[in-house]
C-alpha cells in the first residue's frame, strides 16, 4: 500500500509578507542558485514563491547575484526523438519575453480553460504594447508559454472537504491537520501530484484556477519549492489599478465558495495587504439565503453545465451585495465571471481570475529579465 507523501510545514504565508515588505526596503544583496533545467525551457533559477513579490516588484533583479553552482545553469540542448533522426542534437530557442508558466487545472475545468484565455489576453495586451514601442510584429514565437494540466479526475471537491472539518478553525494545529490529513477525499494530494507534474514539465511558477483551493496555498507551496502566485493577494494588490474611483476605505461585495469565505480567504489578504498600501476594506458577505443561491448557482449551474441556471442565481447575488452597500464586487469564484460578465452593474466588477492573469504576466516577464541577466 502506498503511503501518503510527508508534508512540510516550514512554510506559510508570513514568508511571502516578509518577502514583500523586503521588496519594498532598501534592497540588499540575494544570492540566488542556479539549477540545470530538467527541460529546455524549464528554470534556471532556485526559486521559491518568497521571490515572487521581489521578483514583481523589480528588486530581485537589481540585487539577485549568482551562486557557486552558476554553470548548472547553462543552456540545455534537446535531443529529437523522431524515427530516423534521433541521433540528431539541435539546439532550441530560448524564451522571449516570457518563461512559461503553469496552471493547476480541474478546479474546475470550465474555470481553466476561462483562465487559459485571459492569459493569453494578458499576454497579448502586453505584447500588443511592446509592438508599439519597437515597431515590431507580434509573432506566435513571442506569447508566453503556459503549461496547463487539466485533470479534474485528480482534484476532489475542495468546499465539501474543508466543510467536512468539525473541530475549531481558530485551533492552527487542528486545521493544519485536516488540511493535510492523508485521506482519499482530500484534495491536496492530487492537486499536490499535478504541481509536481508541472515543475517536471518546465512551468516556473504555478497559479490555481480556484479561490477556494487556496486554503491549501501554505501546504503547497513549501512541498513543491516552485514561486506561486495567490488569487486572493493579486486581486486585492489590483483593486486600485482596476477601480481608481473608488472611496479610500472602500465596501467590497465577495461572491465566493462557502468554503472561501469561511477559510476567510480575502478577508485576510485584504488585511495583509493593508501593511503595502492596500486599501482597509470592509466586506459585504452574502446572507445565507443568497450564499445559498451563490452555491447553487456555482455547482447546479456553472459547474454542471447549466450556465442559464448559474447566470440567474450569481446575478442575483450580485445585485444583493449591491444593495446592502458594495462599491464594488469580487467575483471570488472562477465559476462565477463566466456566468456574469457580461451583465452591467451600477458598480464594478472584478475578476480574481484577471487580477490573476495579469499579475502572471508580470510575473513571467520579471522571471524572464532575471534569468537573462544572470545566466
């Protein structure tokens, strides 16, 4: 029988602050260990997600020098497998603009392939604006290169799984516990091989195409050693970009898993970010009936296909928030902007999954100016 694979827990999301709150103080010098790629496109560098917020802020960069092991890092040349050429040994183009990164997919499948999109259209925005610059065309060769493993068979139902927990949420112990406990139903173990499944496959930071997935983030990304970006952070860090009209301590609607809002998963990213500048945000939470609604309309209709039926029950909720006050809404469900975005509200709507995708972008733009820097 095989056993369940130890978990570290070494790792939380105080690092990823402290790595922020480093980015934005006077830098000092980061030794950074090169790595020979297990892929040609795979990274170079030893990074970790404390190097994601240095990396997007522009400090890594100006004070990363390499370690000892820098000739680990020198390019890799692939060898074709065809019939008949397989002796053959061609060298491969570097990336561009971007390092290729990866999506854990299957939570759910819809979202993904919706993730997958904005993506590309984040990348291409940004391309589009390089093209102005330089006067030259956007060719297939320049778009960032994303590595997505849909596998929803792996992933078990986050909400039911973390709903499943009786004991107190307040108690770190207990909660780490069933966040790990090595059991069928819980999803960490198939999303955990799917991670590793993409560091094996050359991606150089990992994002989650799930809100609720993200109770897990601390678990995950201390096991897999690979930067990655939270949904729930890059939405928060995007509000002003997305919504400069908005108050200063602004009322935010969520329209989320009860899974998310209980695990609280934006509230305390909305508190974390408070210490960078962000806004003091106070949170308009469905009622129950509506949080009803919401789940219904994620499961019985995105979910499973019915988006007539998902569309009715989330634009209902939205407009609820609306009216007890929000001057803006998360859609803090990857299920959820499918099924609404093309209605107009009063306020505006904003997307975890863009803020995603568009906080990826900067970040496989950043990883890719480090590496060609230092290696």
């Amino acid at each position: 029988m095989a056993h369940a694979p130890t978990l570290q827990t070494n790792f939380s999301t105080t690092d990823m602050i402290a790595a922020l709150h480093d980015a934005m103080q006077t830098p000092e010098r980061t030794t950074v260990e090169a790595q020979k790629p297990a892929l040609h496109w795979g990274p170079k560098l030893g990074l970790d997600t404390t190097h994601v917020y240095p990396a997007l802020s522009g400090t890594l960069e100006e004070t990363a020098t390499l370690g000892k092991s820098v000739s680990a890092a020198s390019a890799s040349r692939a060898k074709v497998t065809t019939t008949g050429i397989s002796e053959h040994k061609v060298p491969l183009p570097p990336h561009r603009n971007f390092v290729p990164m990866g999506v854990a997919g299957g939570m759910g499948p819809l979202a993904t392939v919706d993730l997958q999109q904005k993506l590309f259209e984040a990348g291409e925005r940004k391309l589009n604006e390089i093209a102005k610059e330089t006067g030259k065309k956007v060719t297939d060769q320049d778009h960032m290169g994303v590595i997505s493993f849909n596998l929803g068979h792996m992933i078990g139902d986050r909400t039911a799984y973390l709903n499943s927990f009786k004991g107190d949420r307040n108690d770190p112990k207990a909660w780490r516990e069933h966040l790990t406990k090595p059991v069928p139903e819980n999803p960490l173990f198939g999303a955990l091989e799917v991670c590793k499944g993409l560091k094996q496959a050359g991606a150089h930071f990992i994002v989650f195409p799930c809100n609720t997935w993200h109770a897990w983030f601390d678990v995950i990304a201390a096991e897999v050693k690979l930067p990655m970006l939270h949904i729930a952070e890059a939405t928060v860090l995007s509000l002003q970009k997305a919504t400069p009209k908005l108050p200063d301590n602004p009322k935010i609607g969520l329209i989320a898993t009860t899974g998310t809002i209980d695990s609280e998963l934006y509230q305390k990213a909305g508190a974390r970010m408070e210490k960078f500048g962000g806004p003091h945000i106070t949170w308009i939470l469905p009622k129950p009936e509506f949080q009803d609604k919401a789940m219904s309309g994620i499961y019985d209709g995105v979910k499973a296909g019915d988006m007539a039926h998902g569309t009715k029950l989330l634009n209902e909720v939205a407009l609820e928030v609306i009216k007890e006050g929000a001057n803006a809404f998360f859609d803090a469900c990857t299920e959820v902007n499918p099924a609404i975005h093309h209605i107009s509200y009063p306020v505006p709507q904003v997307d975890a999954a863009t803020a995603l995708a568009d906080t990826s972008v900067r970040l496989s733009m950043a990883l890719a100016k480090l590496e060609r820097k230092l290696t």
